[in-house]
C-alpha cells in the first residue's frame, strides 16, 4: 500500500463515518438543548403560583388603597383591569393542558 492508498482509505472513512457522526452528535445535541425538562416545568410552576399570590396581595393593597382614597388608580392599569386577574396565562395554562390529555 503506498501513502496515496492509505490518504485515500482515510478521506474515506472520514468521509462515511466521522462527517455523520459529527453531524448526528450536534442535531442530537440541538434537540434535547431545545426542550423544557421536568425540572423547568415544575420551577414555571411555581413561579406561576408565586406569581398568582404576588397578584392577590397587590390587588388587596390595591383596593384598601382605593378605599381610602377614591381618586387612586393603579398605575398603568384601569379600575376594571386591576379586579381582572391574569387571565391570559390562566388560558394559556388551560391550552397547555387541554394538549396533554
């Protein structure tokens, strides 16, 4: 075998085995780096009820604040959308799950 054989046996190999495998390695990579784990989902969780009871308590200040003083709004909010809870997220919970089952 001279060292035209042995360069060419080597393009080859690298060619059919070591490009793939590269390339499957770093797909199989993407895809599980593109996931939420078990783990993630349960911190969005609570963070979400953290989130609901943080909403309930400003909503209470709220509304003693008002009581106190009619003239206060909350900022960057109206009357009506300060009694509304968070009611975006609630659906987009309810979707998420309704996919589930």
């Amino acid at each position: 075998m001279d060292s035209g054989d042995v360069i060419g046996l080597i393009a080859v190999v690298c060619l059919f085995i070591g490009l793939p495998w590269i390339i499957l390695h770093y797909v199989t990579r993407w895809k599980t780096a593109a996931t939420l784990t078990t783990g993630d989902e349960a911190l969005l969780d609570e963070l979400y009820r953290l989130a609901r009871r943080l909403e309930d308590r400003m909503t209470t200040v709220e509304r003693l604040v008002a009581s106190d003083h009619p003239e206060f709004r909350p900022l960057g909010r109206s009357a009506a959308e300060a009694d509304e809870p968070m009611t975006e997220l609630e659906r987009m919970l309810a979707d998420k799950k309704g996919h589930r089952s």
